[in-house]
C-alpha cells in the first residue's frame, strides 16, 4: 500500500499539470496558487479523506473556489 505522503505527491504532481493547461500559467504559479488554496490544507487533512479523491476532483475544487 502507498503512503499518504506518497499519494499526495503524485496529485499535487497531476492537479498542477492540469491547472498549468487551464489557466496557461507555469508550473512554478500553479503550485503557489495550490499550496495558497483551501484545498491544500484539505489535502493534509486525513479526517477530509480528501487524498483519497481523483486529480481531476481537486482540480475542480481550485477551480470551482
């Protein structure tokens, strides 16, 4: 089984590659924008389960915030 950590990293690696295509901004901006969003905090969370969801899920919470 994959560590939480693990499995954070690899979405936050995917959600940034997909908020880089919508809003055509650098890698270096949208990880600023998502580490600034409510959303990472959730992503920390365990009780949110937040970790548990796709990219494309937490992609719409930033874009949807």
């Amino acid at each position: 089984m994959k560590s939480k950590s693990l499995i954070k990293s690899i979405l936050v690696s995917e959600v940034v590659k997909l908020m880089v295509d919508y809003y055509k901004i650098s890698e270096m901006k949208a990880l600023d924008k998502f580490y600034k969003s409510y959303v990472s905090d959730c992503l920390d969370d365990i009780e949110t389960g937040l970790y548990g969801q796709s990219a494309l899920y937490i992609f719409g919470l930033i874009k949807n915030s």
